[in-house]
C-alpha cells in the first residue's frame, strides 16, 4: 500500500482513515480510557477539519496511543521506511504510519516533502520536535523540522503535551503500569512573523524555542537545552517506535553551537 492515507468520506464530509486504524479506534480508546483515565484539556484547539501540525513533547511508546485515541480525527506520523519490512509493513501502512526513505539523498528534504504531501490533503500530523523519546522524563532541545513545514505549508502548530506517560511506561519497562495520564492541547501558535523565512536557520530556531517553550509550559517539564538524541547516542539502535514522528535527524539549516 505505500504510503496509505485516509480519503474524505462525502457522505458525511469526515475524513476516513486506514482501515485498521478505523478498527483500532473503536476499540482501544475504550481500553485505554478504563486503564489511564485520559485527562484531556484544550480539545477545542484542533481543527475539526483542515491541516494541523499537532507538536507533542514525547515521554513514552505510550504517546503514540494516547494521543491519537482521544481525538475524533486520524493523526499521522512519519517513520523510517527501513522499518516497513517484514510483517511490520502492513501494520505500520494500515495505522496511518507513513514511510519516508532515509538514505540516498537528502533524507531531512524527503520527511519535509512526505509531511507536506499529508498536510496537502488536509490530514493532521503528528511530529515530535526532539526528535526521540525523552530519555529522563524531561523535555529536550528542539529540532526545526516542525516549524520550517509550518512555514512551507501555512498549517497551524498546535502544541500538545502528553502528561505521566513517562512514568506509566519509562524507557526499559516492558509492561506499562496502570496510572493516570493527561494530554493538554495549547492554543495553535502564530508563526506568520517568520513567513518568508523557512529557510532562515535563525528565523527557524527562534521559532522553534517558541515552540519548545509553550510545550514546557504545557507539560511542566524541567527544560534540557541539549538534545536528547545526543544524550541516548551510547544507548544503541534506537526501536521504531522511539523515531515515530521524526520530521527530520539531519538539521542542515540548524545553527553550529558553541563548543
């Protein structure tokens, strides 16, 4: 199937997701609400219709359930196409998980373009601006991709934050336990400032520590000006699940830090 996306349903004007994904979201938020208890703040901020970024600080394997179960409409993420082999593929096509190639090329380029198609066709994708799980529980550095696709394509950003699902299910744990979480969407952030500037690397970090700081503030995370995938480098070959929603690892319009 590819790069399978949902199709808008005419009849009653809703997009219509993959159908696994359709299946899955009749049963596991049911499952999920009765495990975790969801506190969900800010629904009111995603578009009912329409292209959105939703930008959500990543805690656990858990986030890439949570947030999509409390929300009417599919949520996409990108992922590496290494991982669509095997009896993986179909799985990761028919939940809304879509392949992008990382090597060959400009792999950053490729992930920008795949996020654009899906926000062409008027569907939300999720991105996670660290880039990777959080290896301690705290929020980490931002990479641009988010906010440089913002500007190409004129969506809005909204800023999520997935709450307790670090403890529920910390890096390591095998299986997760049974406490609450919260999901807090923050009110969509204005970048029209910086239009014309998706290629300004300062233009783009401004923008991203904007970003970066309303999650903080979202979330209540104790802030790490580093970035996680440096602090995780000696951990080995990352799971798929922990690069869902990458945007971008190669950051070719990032400014050098001072060493």
């Amino acid at each position: 199937m590819g790069s399978t996306v949902s199709t808008q349903d005419g009849e009653a004007g809703r997009e219509r997701a993959p159908l696994l994904y359709r299946v899955l979201h009749a049963i596991v938020p049911a499952v999920l609400n009765a495990m975790y208890r969801p506190e969900v703040e800010g629904l009111e901020h995603v578009p009912e219709r329409g292209p959105a970024i939703l930008a959500s600080n990543h805690l656990s394997t858990l986030d890439v359930l949570i947030m999509p179960s409390v929300l009417e409409r599919p949520v996409y993420f990108l992922a590496k196409s290494e991982y669509f082999r095997g009896p993986a593929k179909p799985l990761f096509e028919n939940l809304g998980v879509i392949p992008v190639p990382r090597t060959g090329g400009d792999a950053a380029e490729a992930s920008l373009a795949k996020g654009g198609e899906i926000l062409g066709q008027g569907h939300l994708l999720g991105i996670y601006p660290e880039g990777t799980r959080s290896p301690d529980g705290r929020l980490y550095r931002g990479k641009t991709g988010p906010v440089r696709l913002a500007l190409r394509t004129g969506v809005p950003v909204v800023p999520v934050a997935m709450r307790g699902t670090f403890e529920t299910m910390p890096p390591g744990a095998r299986l997760p336990r049974l406490k609450q979480v919260g999901v807090r969407f923050g009110e969509p952030l204005d970048f029209s400032r910086y239009a014309g500037h998706a290629d300004d690397r300062f233009a783009l970090r401004s923008a991203t520590d904007e970003l970066m700081y309303e999650l903080m503030l979202l979330s209540g995370q104790e802030y790490v000006d580093e970035y996680a995938a440096a602090v995780k480098a000696a951990g080995g070959r990352p799971e798929a699940l922990d690069e869902l929603g990458q945007v971008l690892d190669d950051d070719p319009f990032e400014i050098p830090r001072a060493s």
